[in-house]
C-alpha cells in the first residue's frame, strides 16, 4: 500500500474548504460540517414498490437490497399473492433506507379507490410502479394519485429477461428491436389507459445491471436532492464500475469535512509516532467506507449466494483494504506507521500556508492531514477492491 504526496493534488483538494472559510470563520464552518455530516447519516429514503399483484414486487424489493428470494431476511415470494400489508424492508447495513413491499393493487383485498389510505402513501418519498407484462387503468389512477401529492413515480417492466428467452427462438431475432417492441406496447397500453406522457424503464431482477436499470437509477438521482441522493447512491448494489465511480465521488466530498471536525473534536496523540490525530474517528470512517463498498462479513456472503460462488473467492480478491470487520484502531495505527507522509511535514506547511486559520486549533494542522490522507489513501484502496471483487463476479 502507497501513497505519493503531490502539492499540485493537496492544493486542489483544499480550494473548496479555502472558499468556505473566505466567507465564514473556522469555528462556524466545522460547525456547518458537522451538521452536515450528521444530516447525511441520519438521512432516511423510503422507496414504494407498487404495482398489480404477480408482478415480482418482492424479487424487485431483494434484488435493491442485494439479497437472493430465500435467505433470511429476504421478502417473501410466491405464486400466490404473499403481500397482503405495506412492510419495510431496511437495506441490511443502512436502515435509514427503506424499500418498501406494497399489496398488489386491484385485488379484491384492495381496491384502486382504498389502497391509497390503505398503504398510506403519504410516507414514501418516490414510487415504483411495476408490470410483469401490461401496464392497466388501476396503474394510472395509482400514478394520478401520486401526481396530485407532488411525488414522483415510475413504471417499470418487470420480467424481460423472460420475453427475451423467449423470443430468442424465433428466426431473425434481434434483441434491441424486442427490446423496443416491448417498450411500445408498455407506452401505448398506458396511453390508452390515460397517462399523457408514458416512460417505461425495462429490467429484469435477475441481473440489474441489464436493460434499463442503470438509466432508472440515474434518475432517480436526478429526481432526489443532494441528501437522498447520497442515500440512494451510497447503498445501491455494486453491479457496475459505473456505481462503484458514483460511490467514490460521494465519499471523496465527505473527506474534507471529516477532516476538519476531525481536528476539532480533540487532536491525540498517536503511539509510536511523531503525530496527532483522532484514530476512533478514522477508524470508523475507514469501516463505513468498507460498508459502503461491501467490502464486509455480511455483503461478501450475500453476494457469494446470489452469484453461486464461495465466500473465499470473493476475499481473495481484497488485496490492499481489509473487510469493515478487522478494522481496529491497531490496524489504523499499523497504517499509519507505513505511511511516509505521515513521518513529514510537507504536507501540514502546505496546509497551514494555505489555510493559516487552522494553525489556531490546538494540533489541528496535523490531524486535519493525517485525517485527510489516511482517507483518501484508503478509498482509493477500497475502490480498487471493490473493482477486483466486481470482476470476480462477472468471470465466468
């Protein structure tokens, strides 16, 4: 593990926190990343999972949460209607997120003009309305409804990886053009059934990363603010390099403000080494970026049962980082010993000419760059992991 110290990086890192303290004191803008820290933490995202009954709501519910349709935990799933109530799912590591399983709409349990109060829809913040084939009139009046409280749904075309194995068969096959039949039958069953502007996202819940689930996951970035944004990306399923470039960028813009609240909770000094820094924070800052990566215990067993492969193999793929399980404060001393910029002072005069403010906290120069590298130095480790594990899943 190795980590170069470039100025030209350090300064570019630090113009955003230079222009934050150009307009406020040092002491207001570790208070304001504070709370925003705190705001991203306890965030919470509540996401309704809708649609006819038989649709395969509760494969959708497992497969955003990473899971397979039998382990422990998982939603209930059968050939007969088995959601008969509204019930939360919390993602296993981030249970400020929430997905939601809903009753199928139009049973004879639940009629279109009850099921609105019935699964109080008023406490999810988007809606995802699904089809296994076509989109009905009860699937419109749900969007009108949802349309009339100024949220935002979306339908979605469960089950096309079946279409597709079945059209596979037929003599000049050609997938995009399936694709795009499926898609405008979706539209114009909806149009006919009253919904002005119809966009229909194709997925199937076997593999997410095919069809149209990567363009339903960018909007619904696009749709949510900064701090749903970051819940939504921070615990979506690893399935691309795409998701995992979301991932690092939302950790990197935390770095800095970890940083400084870092120094100011109280610098201490680090065993062995001519530093200062708070190792319970970096500790549990390295263990949440592990998580959010699922570079840990339980992510790695989920994984291995829904793609069929040992435990070990995944592991073995973790070369530079470790799982969120053995990070312990001597593994973080440990790190730091490695770390030849820790031994220097370049780094903390570069801050200091640049940010002379922070020389007023009590060591803060100091542990803002030990805190500073450390984290940078292992998310990159991290995300290099977490490529080496995502390429174990798509061998062969």
């Amino acid at each position: 593990m190795g980590f170069i110290i470039s100025k030209m990086l350090v300064r570019l890192e630090l113009e955003t926190m230079k222009e934050a303290l150009d307009k406020y004191d040092l002491s207001y803008v570790i208070e304001e990343s504070r709370i925003n820290l705190d705001l991203l933490k306890n965030t919470t995202l509540d996401i309704a999972i809708t649609g006819a009954s038989g649709t395969g709501k509760s494969s959708f519910v497992n497969a955003l949460r990473g899971m397979t349709d039998y382990e422990e935990g998982a939603a209930e799933t059968g050939v007969t209607q088995t959601t008969t109530k509204a019930k939360g799912y919390p993602q296993p590591k981030f249970p400020k997120v929430t997905i939601w399983d809903l009753p199928g709409i139009g049973t004879t349990q639940f009629k279109a003009k009850e099921y609105l109060q019935a699964v109080q829809f008023e406490n999810y913040d988007f809606f995802i309305i699904l089809a296994s084939q076509r989109f009905t009139e009860n699937d419109v009046l749900l969007a009108q409804e949802i349309q009339k409280m100024k949220k935002k749904f979306y339908y979605v075309r469960t089950k096309v990886d079946n279409d597709i194995d079945s059209e596979k068969r037929k003599p000049a096959f050609d997938e995009k053009e399936t694709l795009e039949k499926i898609r405008k039958d979706c539209c114009d069953n909806l149009a006919v059934a009253g919904e002005p502007n119809p966009r229909v996202f194709l997925i199937s819940r076997w593999d997410l990363k095919m069809y149209d689930f990567p363009l339903l996951q960018d909007t619904l970035e696009n749709d949510l603010d900064d701090l749903k944004r970051y819940a939504l990306i921070t615990t979506m399923p690893n399935i691309s390099r795409k998701i995992l470039e979301k991932k690092k960028a939302a950790m990197e813009g935390l770095i800095w403000k970890l940083s400084l609240v870092s120094c100011a909770v109280g610098a201490i000094p680090v065993p062995g080494l001519s530093l200062v820094c708070h190792i319970g924070i970096l500790a549990g800052r390295i263990s949440d970026f592990c998580k959010v990566f699922g570079l840990d215990e339980e992510s790695l067993r989920q994984l291995a049962d829904r793609i069929g492969k040992p435990v070990p193999v995944l592991r073995s793929a973790i070369k530079k980082a470790r799982v969120a399980n053995e990070i312990t404060h001597e593994f973080v001393i440990s790190l730091l010993k490695k770390s030849y910029f820790c031994a220097t002072v370049t780094a903390a005069e570069l801050v200091l000419d640049f940010i002379p403010v922070l020389g007023s906290i009590v060591g803060g120069a100091g542990s803002f760059i030990v805190t500073f590298y450390m984290l940078k130095w292992f998310l990159n480790d991290v995300v290099e992991d977490a490529e080496s594990v995502l390429a174990k899943v798509l061998e062969n």
